[in-house]
C-alpha cells in the first residue's frame, strides 16, 4: 500500500453522492456483442419500473437496508415473473430454458440508493425452496467498463449480459465488508495476516484499474477453509465508480475510513518488506492475465480511450494527482479517462509485463 497516511475527516473527499448514467456508444456495444455479453433478454429494466407502490424493507435489527419491496398490478406480475426466470436462465445456462417449470420469483426489490438504482431479483426453486438472486440494473457504460475489467484483470469471473439500456448481473457471494469487520474481525479463528495480505492486494488492484469508491460495503470476503485456518479473498461488488472520480485517493481503499480496520490489520501484523512483496505478487498475477487476454484487453482500452465516462474537470484532476504522484508528465497528455486507465496500467504493470518471456507476449500489450 502507498505510503502515505490516512486522510483525516476534515480534508476527506467523499465520493460523489450521484454519478451521471452515460449510455453504451455503439463502438461499446459491438464489442459486448462480439464477446457474447450482448443478448436479446425477455425482462428489460424500464418493464420493472411498472410498480405500483413500495414497502421498505428493514434488517433484523429494525434498520432500514435502502431497499424496498415492489409490489406490481397482477396482470404486470404475470408477465414479470416468467420473463424474469427466463432472464435467469439466461444468466446461468444462457438460456436453457429447460430447467425453468421448478422455478420461480420469490420476489423483487428495488434500491433508490444506488447510482444505477437496481432491482434484486429473487428466484427460489420450488421444488427444495433454495433461493438465489441476480440484478436488473441501467446499463451504464463506466459500470460496463468496470465489469470487464475486473473480469480480465482480477481473479475473479464475472456474469453479466446487457441489452439495449438494461444491465443484468449475477449475485457476487460474500460477507459484506462492514458486515465482516462488525461480525468477524474479532473471531479467535480470524488468520490476521492472510487478511491483511488481501486487503493489500486488492487496494493494489483496484489503483491499478482506477476502481473507486470501494468503501467496506461496496465489496465482500470471501473465506476458504484450508489446512492451517482460512484464506481470503476480497471481492468488488460495485462498478459504479469505475475510473470517475478525479482524485487519486479515491481509486486506493486504504484511504476510506470505513476500511480502516482493515488498513489496522495491516499496519499490525506487515512491514513494509512484506507489503511490497504482496504488491509485487499482485502486479505479476495482473500482468499474466492482461498477457493472455492482450487482444481483448487491447480492444477494450482502445474503445474506452475514445468514449466519455467522465467530466472534464475529474480527467484534469485526475491525470495531473497520478502525475504527480508517479513523477510521470506522461499522464498530463490524456484527454479522457479510458487514456489515463491505460496509462495507467502500463505504469503500473511495466516491470511485471518485461519479466514475463518475450514468446508468451509477442506485440504490443497496451
């Protein structure tokens, strides 16, 4: 992690509370069709927007989750619940549609909290009432970008198809970050120092894609049992803030005051030898994997590098706080933020790309 200390509330700048829906170009588009992301689906986001009322939904606490329960005409309800698991077995079976007669709606919820403001889709099989839930969203270009990206680049695979303005997403599983800390963090069986290990590489992956805004409830943990206790992954589950916000710190976990137990964990139990081992591990894993998806990730970049996901007053803050920080005038020449997500990258991967051998990487990767 950077070395540099946490930003007290004062100075802090949070996020930004609304981000701007931009639209899939056409260039975007071709290629979420040429890469099958693209399909015809029988539910699109406005037909769920045909509510008639909603009910909020609280936690077992009695404390509002910002979602609420929407409650549809009969006749709308009909027709959203069989298009709704047909849409799920798009997303599971890409459209297999021979499993769905045991399957059903169990219900549908709405979140006005969210920039893309989803529905929770919720399908429960009849047959042994074990419930599953994926999510109807807008289809917003930098979440799309977001999504692909963390797909290429992570070690994570990720389900999601667009249509026209409708985005669908599969459930990431996980223990909610806050949720961990409050519920977790002081288990006696908690492995500290495998924990911290992730938190320094995912902060170190999301600086390297420009993934904002990963406060402790924007991703999940992941927990393996293994031989000696358990491992840990960390998981975005939110792609909203992909390469948005102009401020360099934004785009570094460790700087959220909602993760600073996490940031504690590391401060304890690594030093600065071992942070930056795990950083270089991280690098060398990223680099393999933009290696082996070198000409998507080239096409992508490419597309994003002419499509605007931004304001111009977060691309000139932007490049010029990651110029500074990497003392590299280089970045002050981007004009958009798919210039800058490039740029970066090839800052930050450069040295783990040139250790990987010349015949596994022929051409030019970014």
């Amino acid at each position: 992690m950077a070395n540099e200390k946490i930003e007290t509330a004062e100075n802090f700048y949070k996020p930004s509370r609304k981000k701007n829906i931009y639209p899939i170009q056409k260039e975007l588009r071709n290629y979420l069709m040429r890469f099958g992301r693209e399909l015809q689906l029988p539910a699109l986001y406005n037909d769920l927007t045909r509510f008639t009322y909603t009910l909020p939904i609280k936690d077992k606490n009695g404390q509002d989750t910002f979602w609420e329960s929407a409650i549809y005409d009969l006749r709308d309800l009909e027709f959203l619940k069989e298009n709704l698991v047909k849409n799920y077995a798009i997303l599971k079976t890409k459209g297999d549609y021979s499993f769905i007669n045991h399957l059903d709606v169990a219900g549908i919820d709405f979140c006005y909290f969210g920039n893309s403001q989803p529905f929770r889709i919720r399908i429960i099989n009849k047959f042994n009432d074990n419930q599953d839930h994926y999510y109807i969203k807008q289809a917003d270009a930098s979440r799309v970008y977001g999504l692909e990206l963390e797909h290429l680049l992570s070690p994570n695979r990720i389900t999601y198809f667009t249509c026209k303005n409708t985005l669908i997403e599969e459930h990431i599983p996980g223990i909610p970050g806050d949720k961990f800390i409050a519920h977790y963090l002081q288990q006696p069986d908690l492995n500290a120092i495998r924990l911290a290990k992730e938190f320094v590489k995912f902060n170190e992956r999301c600086f390297t894609h420009l993934l904002g805004d990963m406060r402790s409830y924007n991703f999940v943990v992941n927990m393996t049992p293994d031989i000696e206790g358990y491992q840990y992954r960390i998981r975005a589950i939110d792609f909203d803030q992909q390469s948005y916000e102009g401020r360099k710190n934004l785009y570094l976990p460790q700087f959220f005051k909602e993760n600073n137990a996490f940031v504690a964990l590391v401060s304890k139990y690594l030093n600065q030898e071992s942070i930056a081992q795990y950083q270089a591990e991280e690098k060398t894993l990223m680099a393999f994997r933009l290696s082996s998806a070198k000409y998507r990730m080239k096409e992508l970049l490419d597309i994003m590098s002419n499509d605007t996901i931004s304001k111009p007053e977060k691309i000139i803050q932007l490049k010029q706080e990651l110029s500074t920080h990497f003392k590299q005038p280089v970045f002050l020449k981007a004009h958009t933020m798919g210039q800058i997500v490039k740029m970066q990258l090839k800052q930050n991967l450069r040295k783990s790309l040139f250790l990987i051998p010349k015949q596994a990487t022929p051409g030019k990767l970014l």
